[in-house]
C-alpha cells in the first residue's frame, strides 16, 4: 500500500492551492480517507475526511469553508483544495486511508485506533 501527495509549496496568505493524493495497491472508493496535517511544534490534526462512497464528510472548525475534499475514484486519487489560505494553515499535509467502515469522525476526530495508512507528506508553507 502506498499512498503518494503532491502540489504542497509556498503560497501567499489568502492564495490557494491543491492537494492530490495517488493511492496504489488499495482501491480509495472502498476506504474513508482523509487529509490530516502537522504545524511545527504541534500535533497532528484531522483538517478533512470522506467516507466510504462520500455519505458523510467532516472538516475541522479552522477550514469549514476554506477546504474541501474530493476523489477520482477512476484514478484512484483523493484532492483537497485549499482556498483563502492563512499563515497558521502551514505544515505537513498528509494524505490517510482507514477502513470503510471506519466514521469521518472517528478518523479526523482522532478516536479511531486501528490499521491505516500514510502518506510521506507534502508541506505547505503559507507566507508573504
């Protein structure tokens, strides 16, 4: 299983940007996924996750708004876009894929425990 993000880089507050996630050796349509990210000096945080077939989708407080994340389950790829961009959204965006049956909530809220799998990450650096 391996999970591949792109498009991170230096963005000017309030620019925007894409992030794409490539899976391969799992089919993504079949996984919640989702996006989470590491400030310097801080934990990880689930920032956006989609379940299984897009029945439920869940974004932190600090990019309601701002990110959405979609898929292209004939490319086997997972997105989020990221608009009106702020100092405070940079860090290292990681692409996660858990389980089906696994909740957007449990996933981004962190309770989930379980097998999953990450990408390397991608930073993004937002700054004038």
């Amino acid at each position: 299983v391996q999970l591949v993000e792109s498009g991170g880089g230096l963005v000017q507050p309030g620019g925007s940007l894409t992030l794409s996630c490539t899976a391969s050796g799992l089919t993504l349509e079949d996984y919640t996924v989702g996006w989470f990210r590491q400030a310097p000096g801080k934990e990880r945080e689930g920032v956006a996750c989609d379940s299984q077939r897009r029945s439920r989708t869940y974004y932190a407080d600090s990019v309601k708004g701002r990110f959405t994340i979609s898929r292209d389950n004939a490319n086997n790829s997972v997105f989020l876009q990221m608009n009106t961009l702020k100092p405070e959204d940079t860090g290292v965006y990681y692409c996660v894929s858990v389980p089906g049956i696994v909740t957007v909530q449990g996933m981004c809220g962190r309770t989930y425990s379980g097998p999953d799998a990450w990408g390397k990450g991608t930073m993004v650096t937002v700054s004038s």
